[in-house]
C-alpha cells in the first residue's frame, strides 16, 4: 500500500527520483524486489532499476513497486565502447519487451564468459586461484559475470579489505585482471533505447577519463544520435563535480537525471533515494512523464 505520510513534492525539482540502481539480476546484491522496498523506506518517489544490459528484473521490480504504491519506470543501463572508453547510456522508461532492444543487449552480453576467464587468469598468475568459480558464486545471471562479482570474490579470499580496496589493486588498467571488452556501439545503444520508446541518458559523465574535446565529442555524439540527458546528480561523482554537469546540460540543451548508481547496502557510497536535489537551474528528465505530474496532484 501506498504510504500516505508522505510529503507532496511541491515543485518537480522536490521530487525523489532515484533513476540509477543495480540488482543481483547484474551486479548488484539485492533482488529486484529488495531494491523496490528499500527504495520505498527510504522515501524515494520515482525510482527506475536500470540493470547492466539486462531487463530481466523489471516485471519482478515494476509488480512490487505498483503494490506498495511507488512510481516505476522500467530501465536498463547499455555497455558501450567508444574511443577505447567504456560508457555507460542508461535507458528510462523502455518497453521491457521490446524485441529490437532485448537482441541488442543480448549481443552485448556475448562475450562476457570469455572475457571473464581471461581475468581469472590473470588473477591467477597474481597467487588469487579459482577467482572464477569463486565471482559465479556472487553472479546472479551468469551471462552477467562482471568485474564486481570478482571483487567480491576477492574479499572473500582475505585478499583485500574491501571492494573498493580491490578497484586499487586490480582488475582496473594496468593492474592484473584487467581485460578489455568491445562493447555495443554508442548509436546503436542510443538507437536501441529510443526505439523501445526510452529516454537515453548519459551516465555518471564524471567518471570517464576523457579530456575537454573528447567529452564535447563525446556528447555531441550522443546527441546527433537521439540522446536527450545527462545524469548531473551521481553517486558515481566526486564533491563538487555537478556543477560542470549542470553547465553542461544547459549549454548541449539536455534534460538532467539523478541517480544514487546504487549496487548494495555495503558497496554503494550512497544509498538510494539519497542524493542531493537537481539544481533549479536544470530541466529534470521526468519534467514530462506522468509518473511526476501524478505525484504533483496527490
């Protein structure tokens, strides 16, 4: 049931929209369900479950979220390569049953398994064995085994204290098990979204290592291709880092998502529905969805 102590957002900017988390359907640790009902506790008003190139948890998601009353929108975030860089599109409110969409994510996935014993070989080498029997065990998918199912491994072995100890040590550049992989094609991602009828949006822009004129070229890109956000407020961003997003928004005319990018309760620097409010100086990307007006007229 709907919880009816909640406070009516008064301006679309008040509203709670958390529209960047994980479940263990990719590399999360929670069900679908879970991250619906901590969402809901945590106050969120619009939450989108938006899953490494995979859909597979959105009817569990979206029938939890309609019986305790809070707004869903079905999402999925797509690997891409671009310029030797892995970017991240997340998709809002896409048909989860959208054909076209579903075999292009599943072309997406091809590949994993192979990439990931080439990183269990690796960490081999380095005195880490069985790492990937061990990251199966953390897979909810096994067609979704990724580079946070070998850290927690990791952990496991006492090897390092902590996910984020094991991001210093390996499986990033230069590090042992790092293994690149060709992802989906920056069009064809953006393509694929707005054909299901989705919003394409930009995720945690702050996190790649692109320069000024790559980041333009970057976006540009994207927009030439149908791409309409931009995730101004993360919980991927370093202090500081929206500002340069909010600029970026108004100057590329796109609309400004928020999303906590939340994995689990102890490997996630933000939990979900926490982040800061969007500036006003920005259009959020729900400024049009029913979802958000609905909640104006509670």
């Amino acid at each position: 049931m709907a919880d009816s102590r909640r406070m009516r957002p008064t301006d679309l900017h008040d509203i709670n929209a958390d529209l960047h988390c994980h479940s263990v359907i990719s590399d999360g640790t929670l069900s679908p369900e879970a991250v619906v009902e901590r969402a809901h506790r945590n106050g969120v008003d619009i939450l989108a479950l938006t899953d490494h190139d995979e859909l597979g948890g959105l009817v569990a998601a979206a029938a939890r979220a309609q019986a305790l009353g809070l707004a869903f929108v079905p999402g999925v975030e797509v690997s891409v390569t671009w310029a030797n860089e892995t970017i991240h599109i997340v998709g809002l409110r896409v048909d989860p049953h959208h054909a076209g969409l579903a075999r292009g994510l599943d072309r997406t996935r091809n590949g994993r398994d192979g990439r990931a014993r080439e990183i269990a070989a690796q960490l081999a080498d380095v005195g880490i064995p069985d790492a990937y029997e061990g990251a199966l065990k953390y897979a909810g998918n096994p067609e979704l085994i990724s580079r946070s199912h070998f850290a927690r491994y990791i952990v496991e072995t006492g090897t390092c204290a902590s996910v984020h100890e094991v991001f210093e040590r390996f499986l990033i550049e230069g590090k042992p098990g790092f293994i690149p992989h060709r992802w989906a094609r920056l069009a064809d991602a953006v393509g694929w979204i707005c054909e299901a009828g989705g919003t394409a949006v930009m995720a945690h822009p702050g996190r790649y290592a692109l320069g000024e004129l790559a980041m333009d070229q970057l976006i540009r890109e994207f927009c030439d291709a149908g791409g309409s956000g931009i995730e101004v407020v993360s919980g991927s961003h370093a202090p500081g880092q929206s500002e340069r997003f909010v600029t970026m928004a108004q100057h590329y005319g796109l609309n400004a998502s928020r999303g906590s990018d939340f994995h689990g309760p102890n490997e996630s620097r933000h939990d979900l529905g926490s982040m800061p409010p969007l500036p006003r100086s920005v259009t959020p990307v729900w400024h049009h969805w029913p979802e958000a007006h609905a909640l104006e007229r509670r």
